[in-house]
C-alpha cells in the first residue's frame, strides 16, 4: 500500500475480467493516475473514511465507468473525479477493478 499526496491510502482490492467467469491473468498496468484532492469540506470537518470504486476499464485502457460501493460521498466524489482521469494500458477486453481510497 502506497500513501499518496492528499492524505489517502489507495488500495487496489481486486482485479477480474468484467466478462463473469474469465479471470485475467495478469493485472492490467496503470499508464497514467490522478492523485484524488482531499476536499476542503472534509478538512475543515475532519472527514475521514474510505471511498470503495468498482472501475470498468475499456480495452483501449480509459475508465469507461466507475461504480461507487460505498463511502462518505463527500470523499467519493473526489475519488471519482480523479480516477475518471486514469489510463491503463491497452489489454484484448474490458476488465474490472475494485480500488478502495482511505482519507485520513
């Protein structure tokens, strides 16, 4: 686990093809990540949690759509705006990702 800029812990909690049935054999690499901005609100409240975001990653490597499993939704807007932004590597099809973001 990795901290990151903004005061949050990312957590990368599984990865499978989002096709049911057809496990990946290897992650999928993440070319270009967006750290999420810890937002004002948050601290100015002492908002901590975590943001739960099932990513959907086409196959050319950009987030197609991102699904939100849970969370304060002040901190999961910011976990969504940034992951938007990611690009992934390009793979032969679509492949889901659960990442989970810890604000402290």
């Amino acid at each position: 686990m990795r901290p990151l800029a903004c005061g949050c812990l990312l957590v990368v909690l599984s990865l499978f093809s989002y096709h049911p049935g057809l496990a990946q054999s290897s992650p999928r690499k993440l070319k270009t990540r967006v750290e999420p901005q810890y937002p004002e609100l948050a601290k100015r409240n002492n908002i901590t949690g975590t943001a739960r975001l099932e990513v959907l990653v086409a196959a050319d490597g950009h987030v197609k759509d991102v699904k939100v499993l849970g969370g304060s939704p002040v901190l999961v807007q910011a976990a969504v705006t940034a992951v938007t932004k990611w690009k992934y590597e390009p793979a032969a099809e679509e492949s889901s990702i659960v990442i989970k973001f810890e604000f402290n």
